[in-house]
C-alpha cells in the first residue's frame, strides 16, 4: 500500500509519523492482511440507492427564535 494511502488511513498529518509504522514489505504479511481485508467486505452489507424513509422529519424548516438583549 502506497505511504501517503497509510498516512490518511491513520489520520496522520506529517508523514513522519507514519513512517514510524511503516514496515519493510512481506509478502506474508501482505497475504494475510488482504485476506482479511476480503472477508471483511464480504461481510458488509453493500451500499443501496434507495432512499430510506425518517420517521417523524420535519417537513418544513423549523425557525429558531433568538431573543435579542438590546438594554447595554
């Protein structure tokens, strides 16, 4: 995985960072990791198109009332 994939993965701001965490390759490693990576994909549930309903949303935009103190 590309370095700067890794950095924003973990949040990382400055790369240095990152690279405390950055390994040598090994392609066991790498086996193991995309391994599991797979089975956690196939275990969620994929995106849908279509909309799901809100109970209770308002229909209309709710007004706030500010209260102005203008006694300075």
């Amino acid at each position: 995985m590309d370095i700067t994939r890794i950095q924003k993965l973990l949040g990382h701001e400055m790369i240095s960072t990152t690279m405390i965490y950055a390994r040598v390759q090994d392609a066991t490693v790498e086996a193991d990791y995309r391994q599991a990576t797979s089975r956690i994909e196939r275990q969620q549930t994929p995106l849908s198109n279509q909309p799901i309903a809100v109970v209770n949303w308002p229909t209309q935009a709710v007004k706030v009332q500010e209260t102005i103190d203008n006694s300075v």
